[in-house]
C-alpha cells in the first residue's frame, strides 16, 4: 500500500479543464502519494489522456491548482516518465529496440550525441529490467506489440522517474502479453518506488494491483480504494445515470455506463 | 581516361558533387523516416517553376528556385499531415507548377540555357565561385542536420513523448522542411529539377534496407550518394551522356536487387534473433514472444460496458 514518506507527488484542486465552450473536467480533488498505483478508468472521452497532459504540462488547466512534486507543471520535465497510448510502429522506421530505448535517456537533447559505453550500460540496464535483453537489437517492426510497449516502458523509466504516467498500455494485447506488462509495471513500481498513472478502460487485469482507482465520467471524477470506488453506488453517482457493477466469472462488469 | 581528373573544372565539380552528395544522402535518411519523400518530387518542380520566372524577370534563376522551395516547403508544413489526401494535393499542384515553369519557357525570349540546366542538372564547367558557394551551403545545411539529429529522430519515431520530453516538435519539423528545400536547391544544380529524387532519397532508401540502425544507415546512404555522383561525373566527363542519366541509372541500378533480395537478409536475421530470444525465454509467457508483428492480437476479454 502507499506510504506516505514524503511530500504528495501529485496535488489537484478544484481542477476545471475546458476546450472552447466544453467543459471536459471539472471539480478534480486528488493526491497521489510516492509509490502509489493508481489506475485511472473511465469510458472514451472522460478525460483520461487529458489528465496525463495536464500532468505533463501540454496542458493548462481552466481553474485550479496543479503540483507535480511541489511545482507547477512543465515540459520537458525529466522527473515524469510517459509512455502514451501504444500505436503499431512503422515497420519502415529501421530503428533497433534498443535505438527506442535510448531515446529516453537523452533524445531530447541537441546534436548528435556520441556513442559511448557509459550509454550502452544504462540502455543495457534498461533493457535488462523489462526483459527486453533477448531482441535488444531487433528492428522494431519486427516486434510484438507486447514487446515494443515494454521497451515503451524502458524508455519512460531512463531518466529514474518520480513519476510514471502510462496511457492504454494494455490496449491491443492479448491476455497473456497483458498480464506481461501488468506484473511489469507492478515490478517497477515496488521496486523503484515510483508513483505510477495507469490509464485503463478495463479494472480486470489491474483489481489486484492497484492501490487506488480513479474514475472519470461527465467531466466528474473520484478517487478511492477499488473496492469503494467500483461499486454500483459511487458509479451511479458519477454517471448520473443507474450503473451496475457485477461480479462474474471472477471478473467485474460495469454494466449501463455509456462508451 | 583517369586523366581528365587535371582539369580544375572537372576537380570543381567533384568537389560540388561531393558536398551535395552527403547533405543529399543525409537529408534523404530523414525524408525516407518521416515519410516526406513525395516532397522530394514536389519540391523541385515548384522550384522549377520558381526558377524559370525568375529567369523572366531577368534574374538568376537560382534565387527564384531557392524561394520557390522555401515557399513550397513551409507549405508542406503548415499543411498537417492528417489532412486527407495530403499527397494528391500536393501532387497535383506540383504538376500545375511544373506547367507554370514551362510557360514560363516558353514565353522567355533568350538564352533558355540556364533554365534547362536546372530541369536537368549541369554540374560540368561549374564555376570556382559556385563551387565555393555550395560547398559551404551543404556543409552549413549538414551542420544542421547534425545539430538536429537526436530531437529530430525522436520526433519522427514518437511525436508525443518527444513533445512531453520538451522537445519542440512543430518548430523543429518547420526547421527541418526549410532545411530539405535547400538541400533539393542544391540537389538540383547537380542532377536537375526531375531528377533530384534519385540523388537524395534513392541511396537512403537503399541503405535503410541493408541496416537498421541510423548511424550505419546514414553511412552507408553517404557512402552509395558520393559513389553515385563520382561514377556518374566520370562516366559523363568521358562520354557525351548526362551526369544526371548516370546518376540515376546508378541509383536505380543499386536500389532494385536490394529491394528485392532484402527480404531474404532482413528475414534471415530476424529469424536469427526470434532462436536467439527462444533460447533466453522468460518465465513470464514463452509463448508469446514467437509471435511476428504482423499479427496484432486482439483482446479476447468479454466487458459488461463498451469503455
């Protein structure tokens, strides 16, 4: 469970986010404390990714207030990694997994770069803790989806996040890549006690991992231990409209929420 | 026949070639990853037409190419990629300005040399003072390109984590346009206006097919571009054929076995990694990691809701 060491990671309040006239998020009251994994749930544009980017500052929010370990949020902020929603990557790129992977250590920054073996040993390091070792020097076209958002995961790791912000990376993946990535990210989240964001539309892989949950609907959220929040109750409330949580085949059902 | 290489003007012109050569081949490599080759057909013909107004107007017609392709390739960049029927828009007015520059042509009065040689290259008799001008054009262009590299080839491969990286992914893919259009400007002293796809996407996209790692891929694009140039300068200086028909046919010649034996290496080696990966197979799923990418499983779980 979370531990509350330190300073929270990351602080909402009253959080309003707006696109034009729409009024995507509104009222968002949350804390994330150091090593805690929160999954965050919601049907397709609650709000999800826009939450990531406020976090990240691609965004900035309407009303509220917004501290990402202690500051305000910005770009290019090293103490935050992201991985987004995991696309199919272009077979023509020609790039290694581990080329991918080393983006993060330093694809940020200008020239060319020089290879080197201090580099090397930190992108081995890399590769080595999502067991990527085995196709470190495959193209990536030739990578299954499950294997490329692992390196996706190595890459967000390399600058020894605080913060691990992960959009949808289980979408695409059958059952057994998807419980892959699951005790992966759980491994790094335990080990590296890093604070984890795991944006999600299905709680089943995660009920046993997750620390919170968070659940965006209608511009609403809330936040709490799964067992309170994925109740037909607190559901119905948020939706504004009746919601059925069932429990079946040893998985849970939202049944009645709106895509 | 070696012995031409004592005339100075020929010396110039392998010199010229050579610089183009190696921005050509470096630029092609990003062209090639960013799916920006079409613009290696749309710059130069807008160029062409830039070329052939200016030539009307009664100047050099190598500043009418130089705005054309600046203009063309800002364009290009403002134009967001998923704009449907990017390609064909592009072509299409690539084609009406193709026309426009042979208007242009026709209606000019003198000397139409200087606009030919810009549709079909002539890099042969170059000047000393042009000489000097490109080459300090496409070194300054690839200093560029190596200042760019990495935020660039990050940017290309995941526009989003670049951009949460901090990385300024609009301004550089802006930069990055400009600096293409200077590259074909230059490009097209050499081989001309229609031909510039064969110099500076041609040994890229050949090279990325023999390596898949970039610094070896640009290398080996460097190294196929300058030895097409020279081949090509040499063949024409003793012969009464173009430099631009031999560097094409070059190109071209070199391209299609590797397109077509490539599957056989790149197949070979990954089947080599896939036994490689079987060997250290994790505890995690084994069966997984057999699969190839082409197969993209779909999530077999039954949900109550459509999320």
């Amino acid at each position: 469970m979370a531990r509350e060491t330190q300073d929270p990671v990351i602080t909402l309040e009253r959080v309003r986010v707006q696109f034009g006239k729409r009024t995507i998020l509104e009222n968002v009251n949350m804390t994330v404390n150091e090593g805690e994994f929160i999954v965050v749930l919601g049907p397709n544009g609650a709000g999800k990714s826009t939450l990531l980017k406020l976090l990240l500052g691609l965004l900035k929010p309407a009303s509220g207030v917004i501290r990402v370990l202690g500051k305000p949020p910005r770009r290019g902020n090293n103490a935050i990694g992201y991985a987004p929603q995991h696309r199919k990557l272009e077979a023509d790129l020609a790039l290694r997994a581990r080329d991918v992977v080393g983006f993060g250590l330093d694809g940020n920054r200008w020239g060319p770069g020089l290879p080197g073996a201090r580099r090397n040993a930190i992108i081995d390091k890399a590769l080595l803790e999502v067991d990527a070792t085995a196709f470190a020097d495959a193209p990536i076209g030739q990578l299954s989806g499950g294997e490329q958002q692992r390196l996706l995961i190595a890459q967000a790791l390399l600058t020894n996040p605080q913060l691990l912000l992960l959009d949808e990376p289980l979408a695409n993946l059958d059952i057994s890549h998807e419980q892959e990535i699951v005790a992966l990210v759980e491994k790094v989240c335990r080990t590296r006690n890093v604070a984890v964001m795991l944006v999600t539309h299905d709680i089943n892989p995660l009920l046993t991992v997750a620390d919170r949950v968070m659940y965006m609907a209608h511009g609403h959220t809330t936040i709490g231990p799964t067992n309170e929040v994925i109740t037909s109750s607190t559901l119905t409330q948020l939706y504004g409209s009746p919601v059925e949580v069932v429990q079946a085949l040893g998985r849970v059902f939202v049944v009645g929420a709106e895509t | 026949m070696l012995n031409i290489l004592q005339y100075s003007f020929i010396q110039n012109t392998f010199l010229a070639g050579s610089c183009v050569a190696v921005v050509a081949a470096v630029a092609g490599y990003f062209m090639v990853v960013r799916g920006l080759t079409f613009a290696g057909h749309a710059l130069p013909n807008i160029g062409f037409a830039g070329a052939a107004g200016a030539v009307l107007l009664g100047i050099d017609p190598v500043i009418g190419l130089y705005i054309f392709t600046i203009g063309a390739a800002i364009s290009i960049g403002l134009l967001s990629k998923e704009v449907n029927e990017r390609d064909t828009s592009i072509g299409i007015i690539m084609t009406f300005a193709l026309g426009i520059g042979i208007l242009f042509l026709s209606l000019y009065s003198g000397y139409a040399e200087r606009v030919y040689s810009i549709l079909f290259g002539q890099i042969v008799g170059i000047s000393q003072l042009d000489v000097l001008i490109t080459a300090i054009s496409s070194l300054l262009t690839l200093g560029m390109f190596l200042a760019l590299f990495r935020p660039l080839l990050f940017s290309s491969f995941d526009q989003e984590v670049a951009l949460a990286r901090g990385v300024p992914v609009r301004l550089l893919a802006m930069i990055f346009l400009i600096l293409i259009a200077i590259t074909v400007s230059l490009s097209v002293q050499v081989v001309g206006a229609l031909l510039v796809f064969t110099l500076l996407v041609g040994p890229a996209a050949t090279a990325i097919r023999i390596v898949q790692r970039p610094l070896w891929t640009i290398v080996i694009a460097i190294i196929l571009g300058v030895a097409y140039t020279w081949l090509g300068i040499f063949f024409a200086a003793n012969s009464n054929w173009p430099v631009s028909f031999y560097i094409a046919t070059l190109s071209f010649g070199v391209y299609l076995p590797v397109r077509l034996l490539s599957p056989v290496w790149i197949g070979r080696r990954a089947r080599k990694i896939a036994a490689a990966r079987q060997q250290t197979a994790t505890s995690l799923s084994p069966a997984g990691d057999q699969e190839q990418s082409k197969t993209m499983p779909s999530t077999e779980r039954v949900q109550g809701s459509s999320h």
